[in-house]
C-alpha cells in the first residue's frame, strides 16, 4: 500500500505515441505491460512501432471500469498513474481513498474480466480514430477545469487537432423538438460563426445540434460533435449521415470507448464536455427543463460565457432560455458578432454599433427643427406670425428659416401662408 503512494513526484507517462497497435497484441500482452510500468514506477519511451505505452493502455482500461466524470477514480489519478490505480483495483489493495468503499471497488473489480484495452485501440484506429490522454499534444488543458470529473482520455475520429480546434471553439445548443425558427437561426448563426473561422461544438442530437453542424458544414466550416456513445457508434440513427460528414469534415468526440451506447445520464455527463471544450455557450431555444440548460449551467460555472437567443414570449421551447437570460445567467445575443464580442479578442471583435437609418430632417440645426415642427401639415398652412408664436422665435428668424427649408423640399409657399411639402409616392 505504501509502495503505491511512493515518489508522487515521478513521470506518470511517456509521451504520446500515434496509437498504433500490431495485430500480434493481445490482452494477457496488455496486462504485462501494466505491470511491468507498475514496477518500474515510471513508463519508458515507448516504441511506437510495437504496442502503445502503458499508461495509455491503463486508461483505456480505466475507461471502461467507470462512467464519464466518475470523481472517485479523477481524485485517484491525481494521486497515482493510470497503471498504478489499475494494479490497485486487481489487486484490491488500494489506499485509504476519499468516496472508495467496498461496493464501488467491487464493482470495478467485476467489469474487469474480459476487458482487452489494447483490442479497444485497434477498434478505434479501424475507423481512423484515436485515444488521447492528459499530457498528449492534443489534450486541449481546459478540459482541466472539471477538476476531479476530467475525462479519463478522449477518443476522437476525423481531421485535425482536438487541443488547437478548441481554441477557438463556441458551442451551439438547444432543444432537439425545435421549431421551424429555432433551427434557422442555429443555422444561420453556426454559418456565421464558421465563416469568421470559429469552430462550432454540437452534441450531433436532433433538433438544434444537428442545425448547428449542418450550418457550419454548409460553408465548408469547422465543426465538433461530442457524443455520449462512442465514436463508432451513428446515434441518433436518423442523423447518420450528418454524423459521418461530420467524421469527415470535422471532428467526433467521446469519454464513451468503441461500441458503447447512450443512455439518459451519458448525455447530462457529455454536456460538460461541451461546456468545458468551448470558450462559450450558446442556447438557441430550451424548454425550462431542457438538457441543454445543464451545458449552460456548467458554462457558466466554469466561467465561460453563456449566452441565449431569445424567442417567441408564446413559445414554451424559449421558456427555458428566456428565464436564464432574465436571471442575469446568459447574455442576450442575436448574430455572429454578438457573440464573437463576447468569446473574442479584447478589442479586435467588436460587433457593429446598431442604429436606425438617418433622416433627412436628423440633420436639420435645432432652430431650423423647431420652425419644422411648427408647420402644419394642412392644405391651408400658417402665416409667419402663428409659426413664430409656436417655435418661440423671432418672425424674423422664422422667415429666414423658413427659406432655408424652402431650399431644402421640406416646406412651400402659398401667399402668405406656409405648409409642408407632401411627398408623393
């Protein structure tokens, strides 16, 4: 027991190999290796021409021992490297550990049997995958902020590298029974987004998330589906096709190893991903007990921007976004510039100063103005006398202005009298 909490200082792991993995491994293989790093304390360079290093095999292992965001195993490894905590678990030796009782080692003890980490591996590089870990190039260090419920690893299919994507990433999140205006504008916005060169994160759902991709892809954008099965697995079916150009054009994401289904939890669990990944949350439409208020709520506890679209005040599926914006929890947003002046660079993505178109008569002097305001509209008119008694001028000044707008088209003579000029059309 001591010899497990020995040196916490030491190396955990090697750096990252490309996750190549011969068909000669097999699970007793992939067990020696973890013990063999156990002993040694510390993971050598790995070969990457031969099996993956150790402690990456450790976490694919521990992967599948416990769910997304398991806080009991995320305090263990801030103790003791992946290898060491599965060496704990076979053995059922483990330190004095806050949450680990009996029941819970138990039941990690029993999913044990069977598990081949290493088969795992070669799933995932079957579809042109990947398992990053902490400590990879491409672990994106925000995924940092949840603490003890940080991702085990990650395992990712399609183009280009998770930790730089993420850097330049904004959600886009609602409800999956949307309407017609919902989607719109998830679309339109999404579009706008990738157009600037930001990357759109959805969780490839119906309803929102799917108009949210399909919008980034549509401008030949970046875009990001995190899933709550794992990366082999189209769900939902009827978005297969999106999930693939997806995989092609963009990046798919999940805690969850290949194979592995969704159910109710997977997706709460798989919303803080989303939240943590990007630099903001947008909800564009949410019931007040939508899921997507809980990627909001975990935005705006990671101190991410949360920002909401608002909708129709008869709309019970803007009910949910409505009342996060009227508790100060979201900012109100309406364009793509709106919201990239809120996740941007300070100063550099401002959005435009909104206005009303600017009038002829916005320009007039405050004293031609008055005499303006104090001409009748009627066929009749007003003889200089009555317009100075209602601007409380001078008939003098009266006059003189009144030629000036004259010269202007805005008023006109008739004997003595003066009216404003009716526009035609």
């Amino acid at each position: 027991m001591n010899r497990l909490l020995r040196n916490p200082q030491a190396p955990r792991r090697a750096e990252a190999d490309d996750g190549a993995v011969p068909e000669t491994v097999a699970a007793p293989e992939a067990g020696a290796a973890l013990d063999t790093a156990a002993a040694a304390g510390t993971a050598a360079e790995p070969d990457t021409t031969a099996a993956p290093e150790p402690e990456r095999l450790a976490r694919v292992l521990l992967n599948r021992l416990s769910e997304p965001g398991d806080a009991v195993v995320g305090r263990w490894l801030g103790q003791l490297s992946a290898v060491e905590v599965v060496r704990a678990i076979r053995a059922g030796t483990v330190p004095d550990h806050p949450g680990l009782d009996a029941a819970r080692l138990a039941a990690y003890q029993a999913r044990l049997p069977g598990l081949d980490p290493a088969d795992d591996l070669k799933r995932v590089r079957a579809v042109g995958g990947r398992f990053i870990i902490p400590g990879d190039t491409e672990w994106p260090s925000q995924l940092d902020d949840l603490g003890d419920g940080r991702p085990i690893g990650l395992w990712t299919s399609g183009t280009g590298s998770l930790r730089l994507l993420a850097l330049r990433s904004v959600a886009v999140v609602g409800s999956r029974a949307c309407t017609a205006y919902g989607a719109h504008v998830a679309g339109e916005l999404s579009a706008q987004l990738a157009e600037r060169g930001w990357v759109v994160v959805s969780g490839a759902a119906y309803g929102i998330d799917a108009a949210a991709h399909r919008g980034a892809l549509a401008v030949d954008g970046m875009t990001i589906a995190v899933l709550a099965c794992g990366v082999d697995v189209a769900y939902p079916k009827g978005n297969a096709e999106l999930i693939r150009r997806i995989g092609v054009q963009g990046l798919l994401v999940s805690e969850l190893p290949p194979g592995e289904h969704p159910n109710r939890f997977r997706f709460v669990l798989r919303n803080r991903v989303i939240a943590a990944l990007t630099r903001g949350t947008v909800v564009v439409e949410a019931a007040v007990r939508s899921g997507a208020l809980s990627t909001a709520r975990r935005a705006r506890d990671l101190n991410r921007h949360t920002m909401g679209v608002a909708g129709p005040v008869t709309s019970e599926l803007s009910a949910g976004v409505h009342a996060l914006i009227r508790s100060g929890s979201a900012t109100l947003v309406t364009d793509a510039a709106e919201i990239t002046e809120l996740i941007g660079a300070i100063g550099e993505d401002l959005a435009p100063q909104r206005s009303g178109p600017v009038l002829p008569r916005d320009l007039l002097e405050p004293a031609v103005a008055r005499v303006l305001e104090a001409v009748p509209a009627t066929a009749e008119g007003a003889p200089v006398e009555r317009l100075a008694r209602q601007s409380g001028l001078s008939p003098d000044e009266v006059l003189q202005r009144l030629y000036e707008l004259t010269s202007l088209g805005f008023v006109e003579r008739h004997g003595a009298h003066w009216r404003v000029v009716r526009r035609r059309g």
